[in-house]
C-alpha cells in the first residue's frame, strides 16, 4: 500500500507547536537562572537539575527526536494502517503535550513557582494526553507500532479491535479523571493516585486481550 504523504500544513502545524516552547525560551532567557530544575521525586521535591543551555539542547533533541518518530513511523507499518487522519490527531495530540510540557518548564524557572506546584500542571497534562491517545486507539486498525500490541490482539484482529474499544474508553476515562484529581488531591497524594489510574489504564486492556482471546479459542474449538 502506498503511504499518502501527509499536507505541508499538517506538518507547519507540527513544527509550529513544538517550536512555540522555544520561542517563549529566546524571550525569557535573560530571566532563568542558571541551573533549571528537569527532575522531581514524588514528594514533589526536585532532585535533578541541568545548566539552562544544557536543558534548551536536551528539550530541543527530545522534541527532534519525537517529531522525526512519528512523522516517519507509518513506513515501518507492514499493513500500512497509519498513515491516517486519526493519526495526525494523535500525533498532534502527543506533541502537544510535550510543547506544554517544555512551556510549563520554562515557566516554572522563570517565575520560581513553588516545587509542588509545579508537578500539579504536568501531571494533568499527562493525564489529558492519556485521554487524547484513547479517543485514537479505539478506531486505530491493526498494525505492528500503535496500539495495544499483545501475542493476541496481533494475532486475532477480533480481539484487537475489541480491547481497543474497551482499552482506549478506559484510557480516555482514566485520563480525564487523572487530570481532575491532579489538580484538586493533596501532594504527594494525588500524585500516586494519578500514577496508579494510569497504569491500571494501560494494564487492564492487556489483561483483557488474553482473557478475550481465550473465550475466541474456545468458542472456536466448540
């Protein structure tokens, strides 16, 4: 199947949306410290931090690096499944969670917003972006890079079209849930709270892949 390239404005958006970061950056860096906190525990206390020009490279090559992924996944799709309008929704979607992501960082050095404070807002951002890859995922037809790639929804395209249904609903519920309860629960509270909405998000339709699989095996022996 032949990949349909995608539009030059579909890939300007792209470009724009993680390059707005770091125009912000060019704007306020006379107004950074020198060292940039990039890391915190889940007390919400940082423990890891860069110079501010080592922290502009890393975000610069990680927002690359995310950009070239995804714009040239679908090639290495065998089905050649992805290279949808769906998909640039989902691409759209995950980068711009990193460009807030990145904002929010520069933000947060600039204005010395108190450590906590600064966890609530990513974590509600990841939240939303969890919800933002389920609403893609409960359409996304089977494929070998996206999606939820078990032994079996890979090898029965029932069952992947079944977790997909039921995976990217509870991702899209447990994302927005995520989202609110990381802005209204106490730290470091709402932090593992979220934390573990999110990984049973990601656990259950994997669990519920095999248990599907099996009742189809054993629908089809009887």
């Amino acid at each position: 199947m032949t990949m349909k390239p995608t539009s030059t404005s579909t890939e300007l958006l792209m470009v724009g949306t993680l390059l707005a970061p770091f125009v912000y950056l060019a704007m306020i860096w006379n107004q950074l410290p020198a060292q940039v906190i990039t890391h915190y525990d889940f007390a919400g206390h940082p423990n890891g931090s860069m110079p501010k020009e080592t922290a502009a490279a890393v975000m610069g090559a990680l927002s690359l690096v995310l950009y070239l992924a995804l714009r040239f996944l679908p090639r290495i799709d065998p089905k050649g499944h992805l290279q949808t309008a769906n998909y640039e929704k989902l691409r759209f979607v995950v980068m711009l969670s990193l460009a807030t992501i990145v904002g929010w960082m520069w933000y947060t050095a600039q204005h010395k917003v108190a450590q906590q404070s600064a966890l609530i807002p990513l974590f509600a951002i990841l939240g939303v972006m969890l919800a933002g890859i389920g609403n893609y995922i409960t359409t996304v037809k089977p494929n070998w890079v996206v999606g939820i790639r078990t032994p079996w929804t890979l090898e029965n395209e029932t069952v992947w079209r079944k977790t997909h249904r039921m995976g990217g609903r509870l991702m899209v519920v447990g994302g927005l849930l995520s989202a609110v309860l990381a802005l209204v629960l106490p730290m470091p509270c709402g932090l593992w709270v979220v934390t573990g909405i999110t990984l049973l998000a990601s656990l259950i339709p994997v669990v519920y892949s095999y248990i599907y699989y099996r009742q189809e095996k054993s629908h089809q022996l009887n």
